[in-house]
C-alpha cells in the first residue's frame, strides 16, 4: 500500500509515518497543500491522509479541487478540530473517512486499510483468491491456511495482486503501488520479486501475460 | 413573569383624554357662567332704559291731582295682557301700570334707591323687575316706577348659547381625539418601526435594525446593533480560539500518543490513559467555550436545511463504513439552535451510533408538544442500564480502544442543558443504543 500524507506538523509526520511504514506500507510526506497538489497529480497512491489544518490555505479547498479534476483515491482526514461543521465541510469536499487527533495508529490503520478495501471493491476485510486469503486488517497472507512469511515488498505485491484480482496488473502500476516515488525500479527487478513470490508459493499461482502485466492464476482455471 | 406594562399608545391616548374630558367641561361651564352673567347685565340695562322711557312719559296733572297713565312707546308687550312685560307707576294716592297686568299689581320692594329684583309674575313667570324711586315735579310725594319683563325671555337665549356651547366643545373634543389619533400613529410610527424591524431580526429576515430613525432612536437602534455584532463576535472569536487551542494542543498529544505506541505494554498502557484525561478535558472545555447557547433572538433555521452537510457527511461515511443509514427528519421543522450548536449536538450522537453501528445507524427527528425529539438509533452491542447512566459522565468511556466515546454524548448533553433540553439513552428495539435528545421549541437558559 503506497499512501501520501498531508502533515504539516513535522514531528507528528515522522511519527505517524514510521509507525506507517512498520506496517509494511510506503509513506510519502508533505507538508503543505501546494505540495501535496504536485504529489497527488504526479503520483500514484492507494489512499491520502490529509490534515484539515494546513498552513498554506484550507485542506478542504485542496481537496474539492483534486475530486474536481478526478482523483478517486480515498481520502482519510485528520482533524484536530472538533466543529462538525468543519468535518461535515470535509466530507462534502470528498473525504472519505475522518480520525480526530489524537488518535491511536491502530485506529489510523484500521480505516486506511478499510478504505483500499473500499476503494478495490472488497466488502469483506478477508480477500480470497484460489487458496490465497488476505487479511487486510492482520496484514497477513494464508496459503492453504497457512501463514505466509513475506517481505514488506513481497507483501505489498501480493496486496496488489489480490486486490486487483482478477483484473491484470501492470509492470507500471506494481511500480508506481508497491515502491517509493524516487525509487521506482526496472521492470526486471519486479520480474525478480514476482519468481521470488512463485518460489513460496507455487509457480503457478501468479501468471505472465506477455507485454500486459502478471495476474494470480484464476483458481477455476487451474482445478 | 412580570405584570405586563401599559403600552406607549395606551399611556399617552389615556394622557390626553383625560385632559379632554377634564378641560373641555370646565371652560364649557366657564364660559357658560361668564355668558349668562353678561346676558343678566344687558338684560338688566334694557330693564333699566324701558324704565327711563317709562319715566319720561310720566307727568304729573297739576289740576287734576293725578298721574295720567303714560303711552309708553316702542314696546308693544306693555300692552298685551300677561305678556310678563309690565310697568307699574305707585304713588302716593295711586297706582296706575301697563294693560298688560291688568287687575294685577306687582309688589313693591321697600327701598329707594335703584333696585333689581327676581319676582314672580300674575302668571306664575319668574320676572326681572327694575324699581326705581322719583319724585315729579309738583308732586311733594316720590313715587315708585317700576318695570318688568320675564325672565324666560332670557333664559331661551342661554339655552341656545348653552346647546350651542356643547355641541361645539363635544366637535372640539373629537377633533382633538382624532388630532391625537393621528399624531400617536405618526409620532409614534418610528417605535412601531423598531418593533417590526426586531421581529424581522428574531425571524431572520434581517441581521441587524434600520438605524434611519428619528435622533431619540437611533442611538438605541445602534446600540442595539452593536449588542447583535459583538454577540456573534464574541461567539466567534471564541470558537475561533478554542479552535487554535485544540489545534495547538492536539498535535502534540497526538505526537506523544504515536510515540506511546512503541512503549513496552505496561508504559504504553499508562501513558495512553493519561493522553485519553487530557483529550477529554480539551474537548470537553473547548466544547464548552465553542458553543454560543440560547442567544437574546434566536433565529428560527429550517432544520432539515441546518443538518444537511452533516448528513451528506455521514452518508458518506456510511457508505465507506458499509453500513446503513436513515435520515428522518421531516422538511418544516425550525428551530432557534445556533446551527453549530445543533450540528455539534447531533453530530456527537449520530458519530457514536456509526462508531457502534453493526449494520445499520439512524436519525429520525419529531415534533412533538413540547419541543423537537432527535432520537440516534443503532444496532450495536448495546449497554447495560447501569452502563448508560455512567457513560455520559464525563472521561468515562466504556472500551478504552474506541477513544472518546462516552465524551461525544456528554459533550450533546451539556450543549442540550444549555438549551434547557435533555438527553437520554434507551435500550434499542434491536439490542443497540437509542438516544433521546430533546430540545424545547423556545430554548430558555440553563447554563
């Protein structure tokens, strides 16, 4: 999961980032709404924190203006503020969820990983694909019931694969979802990655579509 | 409430009729009496110059020895019989008068000098009598003259003078009446302006009063408006610092909080309960210091109107929750709330019925007879009677992980109070909380 938060708070970002990227996920930060307007319109993220109280002009405004130009990445708003008026402003800008300072990051996990569900159309917070379950909310990755002892790399992947599934994923979109924005890679090192995850796994479990992307196998086309 | 006073109209209508009723009869009666006196006197002088012709036609017969009855001229009433007009001549040997008495005579005050009289005729008349005493030449004896004429005569004309009197003061006092109409409605059309203009600011219709009065008002007008501005100022400004405050404050303990979560369990545990005390007494405080309370004009707000952001908020978070919500809340229902108030209170409660909701969470909001009835249903685990008493007691929150919890509701039922309303939490049909947010339709101050 790659996730660009909206802090200009500097203490409170490198914490709520660290404690972020202990999770596995990829968290880019900036300060103020003209850089995040740059970020969110050059990059590629699975979910946004914003905080509603940005130095530079109103998050609300930010936020109106990117719905505007189409950009559906879920939103999740840190608010310090209590008026409901604000978070009521919020959610009419297009916010998609709100956690009111101070928060717990289990409470902050909790809803971003709810929202990706959301935003990849999983109801449930288990996705099961063949002999694959991914609990969203664990983090964790079962095959045939078994956890599975992944990287933060690997895991991130596999999020996006199962995710996905059974749409194909690109080469393009697991480097813009699954690395850092400065440090997208080749597309050989993820052919890398990928026979690493089929070595665990089973060779079959994730398929090559040449010139397309890759895709987990279709379970009712291997049975 | 107090005894209501008398209105400004009722005090000075009141004013001027009794100077009306007051002062139009006693000059009536004055002039009346000044009328009748200067009526008696001309009549008295008439008297007296009916008497001088009467003397002058008087001559003494020096051969007869006797007073010739005299042709009085000029007054034909002399001569017809109980016409009340009459002269009489006594003298020492005789007394000769008017044919108009006839075989009557009238009586003879005994004194000399000129003397008027009231006496009554042959017929029962009141009569004005003139006698004076003369002495004719060749008479040794004076003799009496005397002439009289009825009173009625008179008194017609004093009766006319009188109706005509009245009649013309009763036109004066409705002229005044109407004048004083009319200057009440224009004199007082600026008061009865502010009085409307309040109306429509307690309405909402108008933010402030029309200052374009007469100089007494514009003073009051303006100080007036200046209470309104620096009403909503204040209430501004103080939900703008407690804003900055929470923003201030909340940061950092949401740094500390971050930090706590990498502490070993016991350290973490401890550190986080002491962040949970200060977040519950920021919010509790700075609810307190945001919220505007009843104002002096309450401004009605259509309520649907009032709660529609909220609600498009809380679908929205709905639908991201996967949960269902139902927003009941019929489209004429006004209230005076400050809107950030209302949204703070429902907003509170509708937040914790999503945060327990298991499928589904809504609001259904009633007019009943004493006032508006939100009730925030869920379908969560519920609480035990005892727990529902407890939970609304501030900083208590019954799961420690599902921060601030209890405080949102203690937070809707202090702003309640402060609009003489109340809260309550049900048991649900379905097992969940329902909470009973009662407002008043007129908020009256409770704080």
């Amino acid at each position: 999961m790659k996730l660009l938060l909206v802090e200009d708070d500097q203490a409170l970002s490198r914490e709520l980032s660290s404690a972020l990227e202990e999770t596995g996920i990829i968290v880019e930060c900036t300060e103020t709404g003209s850089d995040a307007d740059f970020q969110v319109m050059t990059q590629s993220y699975d979910v946004i924190i914003l905080d509603l109280g940005l130095p530079d002009g109103n998050a609300v405004t930010w936020l109106e203006s990117w719905r505007h130009r189409g950009m559906d990445v879920p939103v999740l708003i840190l608010t310090a503020r209590e008026r409901w008026s604000d978070k009521a402003a919020g959610f009419s800008a297009g916010a998609d969820d709100y956690v009111t300072k101070p928060f717990e990051t289990a409470e902050v996990l909790f809803r971003l990983r709810a929202l990706v569900r959301r935003s990849h159309n999983h109801a449930h917070p288990q996705i099961q694909v063949g002999n694959l379950t991914l609990d969203t909310q664990l983090g964790q990755l079962t095959h045939c019931g078994m956890p599975v002892s992944l990287t933060a790399q690997e895991y991130r992947l596999m999020e996006r694969l199962m995710h996905a599934f059974p749409r194909i994923v690109s080469r393009q979109e697991l480097a813009e979802y699954t690395y850092e924005s400065d440090h997208e890679p080749d597309s050989n090192v993820i052919d890398v990655q990928i026979s690493r995850l089929r070595r665990k796994l089973g060779a079959t479990i994730i398929e090559t579509l040449r010139g397309r992307g890759y895709r987990l196998t279709d379970p009712g086309d291997t049975q | 409430m107090t005894q209501r006073r008398a209105t400004i109209h009722i005090r000075m209508l009141a004013g001027a009729c009794l100077m009306i009723l007051l002062v139009l009869p006693v000059s009536g009666v004055l002039l009346s009496y000044n009328f009748q006196q200067s009526i008696h006197t001309a009549f008295d002088e008439r008297l007296e110059s009916l008497l001088n012709v009467v003397l002058a036609s008087l001559e003494y017969d020096r051969v007869k020895g006797s007073l010739p009855p005299p042709d009085v001229p000029g007054e034909p009433r002399f001569s017809r019989i109980f016409s009340g007009w009459y002269w009489q001549v006594e003298g020492p040997e005789q007394t000769i008068a008017s044919r108009s008495l006839w075989d009557e005579r009238l009586s003879l005050a005994d004194r000399d000098s000129l003397v008027r009289h009231d006496a009554i005729g042959p017929n029962g008349d009141r009569l004005r009598v003139v006698q004076r005493q003369v002495t004719l030449p060749g008479m040794d004896q004076p003799i009496h003259v005397m002439v009289a004429a009825p009173l009625h005569s008179i008194q017609a004309e004093m009766d006319q003078f009188n109706q005509l009197l009245w009649v013309s003061l009763a036109v004066l006092a409705l002229i005044l009446l109407a004048g004083l109409a009319m200057q009440l409605h224009w004199g007082l059309a600026p008061l009865r302006s502010i009085q409307s203009d309040l109306a429509h600011v307690e309405n909402g219709d108008r933010d402030r009063l029309n200052t374009d009065l007469p100089a007494e008002l514009t003073g009051l007008a303006g100080a007036m408006n200046r209470v309104l501005e620096r009403d909503q100022s204040l209430i501004e400004r103080s939900r703008q610092t407690a804003d900055n405050l929470a923003h201030a404050l909340k940061t950092p303990i949401a740094v500390i909080g971050t930090l706590a979560g990498r502490l070993r369990d016991d350290q973490r545990i401890t550190l986080q309960s002491e962040i949970q005390r200060m977040d519950a007494a920021i919010r509790h405080h700075l609810s307190r210091a945001a919220a505007a309370g009843p104002s002096a004009l309450g401004t009605p707000r259509n309520l649907a109107e009032t709660l529609q952001p909220l609600i498009q908020g809380f679908e929205r978070l709905a639908q991201r929750r996967q949960l269902e919500c139902n927003f009941i809340i019929p489209e004429t229902i006004s209230v005076r709330t400050d809107p950030q108030d209302l949204q703070e209170m429902v907003g509170n409660l509708v937040d914790n019925a999503a945060k327990w909701a298991s499928q589904h969470f809504k609001l259904v909001v009633e007019q009943s007879t004493d006032g508006i009835l939100f009730r925030v249903i869920d379908d969560g685990p519920g609480m035990s009677a005892e727990a529902r008493a407890a939970v609304m007691e501030r900083g208590v929150k019954l799961d420690e992980s599902s921060a601030g919890s209890g405080l949102g509701l203690a937070i809707a039922r202090d702003l309640a109070a402060l609009y003489g309303g109340d809260l309550h939490l049900e048991q649900a049909e379905d097992g969940g909380i329902e909470a009973r947010l009662r407002l008043p339709d007129r908020p009256h101050s409770h704080d």
